[in-house]
C-alpha cells in the first residue's frame, strides 16, 4: 500500500513510544515486568499496527488495524494516568506526553475517517 515511515501519524506515534521509553527507564525495577512493559508495549504497538496495516491489501483491511492502533494509544492514556498517580512520573511529563498522546488519537480518527470515507 504505501511506506508507513511517511505516515505522520506514525512518525508521532514513533516520537511518542521513543519518549515513553526513555521516562518509563526511571521506573521501579519491581515493576519491569508490570507497568514498564505494559506502557512500552501499548506505545509500540500503535505504530506496529498503523506499518502492518499499510501492508494490508485493502483501504478497508487497513482501517481494521488503525482501530487496532486507536486502542493501543487509549490504553497507553491509561498507562500514563496510571504511572503519575503511582508516583512514577511528575505531573509536567506525564501532561507533555499526554498531548502527543491526544494528537495521535486526534490523527488515528481522522486516518480512519478518510479510510471508511
């Protein structure tokens, strides 16, 4: 279909789990298997599903894994609400991430909008 790296959605996508990444190394050790893999994970996966889905044969197969993706970045939400009210994170990061978290869900609908169009 087309190269998911000129995606921009993906390009933030990629920024946002690069970020997520580096604030979720502070993390407790005890929580290597817990909160940090679940938050890596959940980032990853929305630009993992947004390439695979632009290997897809169809506009419509495609859509299936931008909703895919849609959930990831709403459980990546979650994730961050999650990691400041723990302690993990201080309020200024986890508002900064939180916006380029609202922007993807903003660029996941309108991918998906267009694609149903």
């Amino acid at each position: 279909m087309q190269d998911f790296q000129k995606l921009q959605v993906w390009q933030k996508a990629h920024h946002l789990t690069l970020a997520i990444y580096r604030i979720s190394a502070c993390f407790p050790s005890d929580e290597r298997f817990g909160l940090t893999s679940q938050i890596r994970r959940s980032a990853a996966s929305v630009g993992a599903n947004l390439a695979e889905g632009t290997g897809r044969a169809t506009p419509h197969d495609f859509a299936n894994f931008v909703s895919y993706a849609s959930g990831s970045i709403r459980e990546t939400e979650y994730h961050l609400i999650l990691a400041h009210d723990l302690g993990f994170i201080v309020e200024a990061d986890r508002d900064k991430l939180m916006v380029e978290v609202l922007d993807v869900q903003k660029m996941l609908r309108a991918l998906y909008e267009r694609l149903h169009a």
